[in-house]
C-alpha cells in the first residue's frame, strides 16, 4: 500500500524543493512505522491510514518534546 502510494505522489515530489524533498520522504518513514496497523483497515481509500499514520507518528514526536521541555 504505502510503496503504491509513493509511486503515486512521484511526480509530486519532483516538483518539490530540494529542501522539501526529505520531509516528504519522512512522511512515509513514518507511515511505514505504522503499517501493521493500517493493514488490518482494509480499506478501498489507503490514503486515509497514510494519514492517520502518519498524524500518529507526528502526536507521538509532539508528545516527546513537551516531556523533554518539562524535564529540562
């Protein structure tokens, strides 16, 4: 699914900056962490447990740095 979904926004990503192009790439790195999970959707709209995963991934990232702020 996410490979598919990458090939799909290919042409996307070239039209990016060159700094752009590595948060784009994240965004799968990070969708890819949830995978399992988003294959037990079976879903006819893939695009939509890309996105929750990667949301997930960002509350996650979010969540760490206000408990590194707290601790510091």
């Amino acid at each position: 699914m996410l490979r598919k979904l990458e090939n799909d926004w290919k042409s996307y990503k070239r039209a990016l900056r060159i700094e752009d192009k590595k948060h784009f790439d994240k965004l799968f790195e990070r969708a890819e962490q949830n995978a399992d999970a988003s294959s037990y959707m079976n879903t006819s709209e893939p695009f939509k447990a890309f996105l929750i995963s990667v949301i997930l991934e960002q509350e996650k990232e979010i969540h760490n740095l206000k408990q590194r702020k707290i601790e510091a």
